[in-house]
C-alpha cells in the first residue's frame, strides 16, 4: 500500500494512474517543448503581454547587416540626374554636414542601373545576382538615422539607440518569441570571418533582458563556438559526472544568493552546451548538402567561399529551429578597411566586398524559395547609414570616395507576408535625404515585429522604472508594404 503523508497524498490505484497517464503528459510536454508548440508558454513567464499578438506571416529572420555603410546611389537608388550634374556642386539650402568635412563635387553612379526582372525594379550592375533576385525584394529607399558615426549609428541599427546597453532585435524577439528548439540558441550571430564590427558584441548583447537573451556566436569557419568541447578528451561517465556536480554546485551557490539572472543563465548555458555539442557539429557540417547547393552559394569560390558559408549555415540554423540569425558582411575599422567604408575609393571598396556577398545573398533567397521556407522567413539587408552623391575630397574636385549619409539610404527585406517587386519611399533628386515616406529604424523595427506577430508597443520589459521596448516611445508599422 503506497504511505501517504503531507507531502504526497497518493493510495496505490492513483500512483497507478499517474504511472499511466502522468508521465505519457510529461513526455507529451517534453515533446511539445522541443519542437517549438509551447513557446508561448514559456515566453508568458517572463513577458507580462507575450506574443503572438497577432497572425504572423513570418515564424524566423536573417538579418544581413553590412557593415560600414552602403552606398545606396551605387546600389539599389537609381539617381539618373546624377550623371547630368557629375561634377557640378551640390545645390541645397542645408549645408551639408557631413562626418570629414570635405564636401566635394557630385559624382555619377560607379555602377550602371538596368530595370531588373518582371517588377523592374532599378539594381546596379554592383550586384549582378542580387539583380537575379529582384522580384523577391521589397525595397525601402527613405531610411535615414540619427548619426553618422559608425559605432553609435550601428546600435541604432541593432537596438534602436546609439547609446549601449540596450537589447538588440535579436535578444527582444528572443525574449518575446522564444525559442523553437532545446539544442541550439534562439538568437544566432555568424560574423564576418575577418573580424567583428566595430562595438564588439554590444552588437549582439540582451542589455537589461534576462541574460539567455545575449546572441550567441557561431562561426561559418574554423572552431564554431569557443570551449564548447574540452581541451582534453573526456570518457562520457567523467563527462556526465562532471556535468552533474557542477550543476549541484551552481545551483546550491544560487539558492544561497537569491534570484541572479547571470548565475542563473550560466547554469542554462552549461545545460545548453552539453546539448549543442551533439548538435552543432551537424548543423556545421555543410558537406551534408549538395555538389549543386554548394556551387549555388558559391563555397569553392575564392571571393565567395567565406559569405556563402555564412549563408548556407544561417539556413541549416534557421531549419533546426533558430529563430533569429545575424550575419555581419564586413568587420572592423582600421586599415586596410576590411568593410563597406569606401572613403578612398569605391570601386575598389564596394566592388571586393559585393564580390565577397552578392552571390551568396542571392543564392540564399532562391534556396529558401525553393525549399518553401521563404513562405514564413522574413530576410534583412541592411547598413547602418548610406554615403554622399558627392565625393569626399576637395571643394573643387571629384574625388574617388564618398563620405557617411544618415540623411538617405535604402534597405531591403523579402519574404514573408511582404509585397515583392516594390519599392517605399524616396530621396531628393540625387539621393542625399530621405523626402517621401521617410523611415527611422524605429519603424523599420516596428515593422519587421509585427511581421513576426508582435506588436512592438506591447511587448515591454520593466527596467529602472520605465517600461522599456525596442522602439523606445516611437515606431509606425509600414504596411503599405505588406501583401
């Protein structure tokens, strides 16, 4: 006869009972949890109004950021009046403030315009097989931002203010969309294989988010993640041992110092590694894939090989239930410029790193096109800010380079629940501001959640006395843009 007693209050038949159908639920729940149904759930334990909000076209996101600033009037704003006035200076009531100081003469696109695919959409010959792609694009042409710096301009890109310390889009839909899988991070940052951006990983970090949130580095070549295997080889017994006194001892260390969110994700993050590395190796293996997959993405390619495993793995990632990847084109500043800062010359500039992306980027939209998986993906391409149509140099020349624009540029995103083939908003007749539709990074963030189903003024988080969200107290949702 089973003992009861204040603790368990269970005769024989309903220990019985709970044999046969408790543990049927607590597999069922295991079960449900790994394949992503209880996210919700889980998120509605830390997030007081957690999402969906509403029906969500897209259930994932790859976001391309290239870093160092895009020159969108060599790119994907086709400014015909340019070429007219190449060599003629700028005429405008605002003097141009701009981050050297030297305002030179205004200079033509280095790259010829075509009307690309059935929607025409205007892509410069910098991007031959993005062209490919056009009808997949939903193009923003009015964004514009608050700074011209680099660093602060790419935490705005990232978290919506240019200071640091605040969560990034990332580590917000993490928070708020949990996670689809128990093997692997919910938010994902491969960087360039040249270095990391500048700011480091404030890039990627959850600011005042519970800790899990921070993105977690993968990267496409070499070791994937850092200590993730030990130095010396272990029996899977010691492993095992290991892992379970450690744990013992981190836990008994927490009970004695109360709720600490860092102790506490650390702990997860043990349990997450133990996981990860069963899976990791597999998600990384890309000679799983086709001969005609890895010529699609170009991973022979000497130029192409580094970005299009990036790509290629930010798929494989998304697949095995990833919500959120990063991907960085292009790493620090310094010199040589190993990114998008074409101050000098930029043809030399944007020609090597479009040559590093532009097929792989375009291989990873057909990929997802014809695995379906762009039906509920949502893709970003986007650069912290823009360049001049005029070059920086002298007053009286025209030079190679072009200086920072905050006041115009473009951005593109494809994919679900979004009017293909389109363009949004506008610059001036030279494409150096924003005048028509213009676009902060507070609406694009605001867009791409309610892509996601959340409603970015709902999904908060209690910091210092303000109920703080991604995009602060502004943000307009795009939905002209929406199918």
């Amino acid at each position: 006869m089973w003992t009861k007693s204040d603790s368990v209050a269970l005769d024989r038949r309903q220990w019985f009972d709970w044999v046969k159908c408790g543990l049927g639920g607590a597999a069922l729940t295991t079960l449900l949890a790994r394949d992503g149904k209880l996210a919700a759930a889980v998120v509605a334990s830390e997030a007081s109004d957690p999402p969906p909000h509403h029906p969500a076209p897209a259930k994932r996101a790859i976001h391309i950021c290239l870093t160092g600033g895009l020159s969108q009037v060599d790119s994907f704003d086709y400014k015909p009046k340019l070429e007219k006035l190449h060599g003629k200076s700028l005429v405008s009531d605002d003097r141009p403030d701009v981050f050297f100081g030297k305002v030179g003469l205004l200079r033509k696109n280095d790259w010829a315009f075509k009307q690309r695919g059935e929607s025409g959409l205007w892509v410069s010959d910098l991007f031959p097989h993005l062209s490919e792609v056009a009808d997949e694009l939903t193009v923003i042409h009015s964004m514009f931002a608050e700074t011209s710096n680099h660093t602060p301009a790419t935490f705005q890109e990232n978290s919506g203010f240019r200071l640091n310390g605040f969560p990034v889009a990332g580590s917000w839909l993490s928070f708020g969309m949990g996670c689809e899988t128990d093997e692997l991070p919910a938010f994902v940052v491969i960087p360039d294989t040249r270095g990391v951006p500048a700011g480091g990983s404030i890039n990627w970090t959850n600011g005042f988010l519970p800790a899990r949130h921070q993105g977690v580095i993968i990267r496409s070549r070499g070791t994937p993640i850092d200590d993730l295997f030990p130095a010396v080889e272990k029996t899977p017994q010691l492993e095992r041992d290991s892992r379970n006194l450690l744990e013992r001892m981190n836990r008994r260390h927490l009970a004695s110092r109360g709720v600490n969110d860092e102790l506490a994700a650390r702990i997860g993050s043990y349990q997450l590694a133990a996981r990860m590395q069963v899976v990791v190796p597999d998600v990384g293996n890309l000679d799983q894939e086709t001969a005609e997959t890895h010529a699609l993405y170009g991973l022979d390619g000497k130029e192409t090989g580094d970005f299009g495993r990036s790509c290629l793995l930010a798929r494989r990632l998304l697949q095995r239930g990833v919500r959120f990847v990063q991907l960085f084109a292009g790493g620090a500043f310094g010199s040589p410029r190993i990114n998008w800062d074409g101050h000098e010359d930029m043809i030399r500039n944007h020609g090597r790193e479009a040559g590093r992306m532009d097929k792989p980027v375009a291989a990873l939209l057909k990929d997802l096109r014809r695995t379906g998986m762009l039906d509920d993906t949502l893709v970003l391409f986007t650069s912290e800010f823009g360049r001049t149509p005029f070059a920086q140099s002298a007053a009286s020349e025209v030079g190679k380079g072009r200086d920072h624009n905050q006041n115009g540029f473009t951005t593109w995103l494809a994919g679900a629940g979004l009017k293909h083939g389109i363009s949004y908003g506008s610059t001036d007749d030279v494409g150096w501001k924003a005048v028509e539709n213009r676009v902060h990074w507070h609406d694009f963030h605001a867009t791409v959640m309610y892509l996601l189903g959340i409603d970015h003024e709902r999904l908060t988080y209690y910091h210092n006395g303000i109920k703080r969200r991604l995009t602060n107290v502004h943000g307009h949702v795009i939905k002209e843009i929406f199918a």
